[in-house]
C-alpha cells in the first residue's frame, strides 16, 4: 500500500487547521445553545425590532426563586427590587446588533410567553460569536 501526501509548495499543508475560537463560533447552537440541554427559546425585542424564537442561556436568579435576600437585592426605595442576570445569545440570531451597554432589551419569560420582563443592558461584550450581556431588571 503506498501513501502519497501533497503539501503543496515548500512542504507545508495548505491552509492551516481552524482555531478553537472558529471551531466554537461554527458550533454554536449544536454545543452550546442546544435547547435540548442548557438553551431556552426566547423571544428578544431590541431597538424596535423582535427577534423570535431565538435560543439563549440565561444565567442567574429565576422568577421562583426571587425570595432569596441574596439572589435580590433591596434598591432602598419600597417595593423596589433588582435581579441580574447573564444572558448569552448568538451574534447571528441579533443580525449582528449588539445591544450596547445603557439601552434597554425586552425578552419573554418562557417559549411562546406574551409577558416580557425589561432589562437595562449593564455589560455587553462578544465571546466566540456570541453576545454575553449582564441584564438588570427593576420591578415595582
């Protein structure tokens, strides 16, 4: 058996191998945002446009567990109350428009949800083609 290999000119291979950082951005939503294991369909409305049926992960304080002093914190006025969360969304599911930090975002509380909760964008930053943005919510 004879094994011939073509390195092109010079002896090296053409093109070089993909980085961990491109293997990650191309598979995104088949490791990371599968809502089959850590992804949740949401629904995201940003600078008067709706992004549908988008899968995120949200990390951080869920609605059930809001009685915790340590997940919320009082805001000193009464019946003020903020809660942070993390939210990673792909940079392709937002077209490539990331919220910036100071505006605000409104996402649904579970898949199909018609109530959506406000955030204030507190951080945005972008890991590997996906958005990472630390939302606060204030409820009255």
């Amino acid at each position: 058996m004879k094994v011939l290999f073509d390195y092109g000119v010079g002896g090296e291979p053409e093109g070089s191998p993909p980085t961990f950082k491109q293997c990650a951005a191309a598979d995104i939503h088949a490791a990371f945002l599968n809502p089959t294991e850590h992804g949740e369909v949401r629904t995201i409305r940003y600078d008067g446009v709706e992004y549908e049926d988008i899968t995120v992960i949200e990390s951080g304080p869920k609605e059930s567990k809001r009685s915790s002093v340590v997940q919320m914190q009082h805001d000193f006025g009464q019946g003020l109350y903020k809660r942070t969360i993390i939210l990673y969304v792909a940079e392709k599911d937002l077209n490539g428009v990331k919220p910036e930090q100071g505006s605000m975002l409104s996402m649904n509380d579970e898949e199909g949800g018609t109530f959506f909760h406000k955030y204030r964008v507190v951080e945005s930053g972008t890991e590997m083609g996906m958005f990472r943005l630390k939302l606060e919510e204030v409820d009255e």
